[in-house]
C-alpha cells in the first residue's frame, strides 16, 4: 500500500461527456476554474485539456492553452500543471478504402503535438506510448515508435517531465525500453489508463498486470473510467501507486448524480484517507517527482 498519495484532477478531456454534463467546464475561464477547484479540494496536478469555446470539441489552440494557464497562475493556488500531448492522433480508417481517411481523422505530427507545450513550459506533458484501437469502429490512436522517440527527445530539450501514458501491456514494455536506454529523467513517471473502450479493461487483474512490469523506482498512477474511477482509486493505493479522478473519465458522482471536478476530488480524497493514506501537497508531489519547487 502506498501511504503517501498524490491526486491528479482530468478535468475536461476532449470527449463528448460535455453533451452529457453540463458540469464540464468548456471555456479557457471554467476551465481554470475548475482547475483551482479541484486543487483547493485535494489535487496537487491539474490534467488539462483545452476546448474549442464555441462547440465544446477539444482543441490543440495554443493560445487556449496560454490563456487557461494564466489564468491559473494567477489565481495564486499551487497546484503542477500537466497539459496534454495527446490531441493529434487520432485516425478514422476507410471501411471499403483503409487508405481513404474518414474527415473526423486529426493526425498529426509528434512535434504538432507538442507546439503549446514548447510554447508555455509546463511542469508536465503527456506522451502516450503506443498505438490502440479507439472503442468499436475504424477510430485508432495513433502513437508510433518514432513518434514516442522523437516526442521523449523534444520533451526533454523542453525541460518538462513526461506521464508516460500506458493503455495496454505493450505501451508499458515500450516504455520500459525507453527508460532503461535513459530516455527520461528519474523517476519516471507513469499513468495506468484502465477502462478506455478498445484498450486494456479497468480491472484488479490488468492493474496487477501492469504493476508487475512496471520499471524500479518508478513512480505510478492509475485510473479508471466511468464507474470504475472509485473502486481504481482504492486498488492503485492498496497497489502502492497514487491516483486520477475528473470528468475527462467520469461524469458521475453516484448513480445518476452528476459530479464536479471538486466533488470527485474530494471523494477521492476520503477514500485515501479512509485507507489510511495522506494526501500529499503540491510541493510534497514535486519533491516525489523529482520536480524543481515552486519559487
């Protein structure tokens, strides 16, 4: 068991839970705010996803970033910011043609992937380490080696650390390479992404799985979606790892009850000290990551 947990907040994602919640924040100014939300109630790292304000569909605007961090900033609460690197990858596959793209394709290059976080220098980014199927259809993620490569190697010139973000055994086998070929700074850092359709199901086995591949020293994260967010915050402390909550992977707080950002922190917070675990701080988690301090 981990005695010592730190809570990330996801706190919009870039699905379509927003035309099921009216609670997920949309514009760069909810957003943020969700983000000091979530921090006052227990989260030392904000996930953040950026949406176009007009639609509600995510978005890779810089400048939406820009704004959302800013406002953050100032709201003088600490808390590690922790942008996403994942908007780009996904790729809609011809039925009777595989070559022809469907129009709902974004694929784009690692280094488009990574242009907001060159721009603002986050604490954190995301890479994810490989490829899966995206639910039921012709939709995949698109994460290759080279890609996974190139992005470690940009993300490092940028003086961010990486969430290596796992969605099957394999992603954690390519990851495990990389670390032990010191393509990271120690510790390196780990999500778990359990219950995302098409990927590894959110379940004590493949949580066990994966904990058993993961690298020495390394410090870990696990998550699961939907009604599965809970019961993984009280398997990933009983495992010895830290946990994530937010509407990017649940919009529940119950059985029909829609949640907050804060709610679910807050409920993820009982459960950790329920287990007998603390809640670690901003400056506590940075220690843990072997991130700078805030100045």
């Amino acid at each position: 068991m981990n005695p010592e947990v730190f809570i990330t907040c996801a706190v919009t994602g870039a699905g379509e839970s927003f035309r099921k919640s009216n609670k997920v924040p949309l514009t760069p100014r909810a957003i943020a705010a969700d983000v000091v939300a979530a921090a006052r109630a227990g989260a030392a790292i904000a996930h953040i996803h950026v949406r176009d304000p007009a639609t509600g569909v995510g978005s890779r605007d810089t400048q939406l970033y820009v704004e959302v961090v800013d406002l953050v900033r100032a709201s003088g609460v600490d808390v590690i910011v922790n942008l996403t690197a994942g908007m780009g990858g996904d790729l809609v596959v011809g039925k009777q043609d595989p070559f022809r793209f469907g129009p709902e394709s974004d694929l784009v290059s690692q280094r488009t992937r990574l242009v907001h976080v060159e721009a603002i220098r986050p604490e954190i980014c995301t890479l994810d380490c490989g490829t899966y199927n995206v639910g039921a259809g012709s939709t995949i993620y698109v994460s290759t080696s080279d890609m996974i490569e190139e992005g470690a190697q940009d993300i490092r010139r940028y003086g961010v650390k990486p969430e290596l973000e796992v969605f099957e055994l394999g992603h954690l086998h390519y990851a495990n390479k990389l670390i032990r070929n010191g393509a990271f700074a120690e510790p390196a850092m780990i999500q778990l992404c359990l219950g995302v359709p098409g990927a590894a199901p959110a379940t004590p086995e493949s949580l066990s799985a994966m904990k058993s591949l993961l690298p020495p020293g390394s410090v870990w994260s696990a998550f699961g979606v939907g009604a599965m967010q809970m019961p993984m915050v009280a398997l990933a402390v009983a495992y010895g790892g830290n946990v994530r909550v937010g509407l990017e992977d649940n919009i529940y707080l119950s059985r029909g009850v829609l949640a907050t950002n804060s709610e679910l922190v807050e409920r993820a917070r009982t459960i950790v000290e329920c287990m007998g675990a603390r809640v670690l701080s901003p400056q506590e988690t940075r220690q843990k990551l072997g991130l700078p301090p805030r100045n």
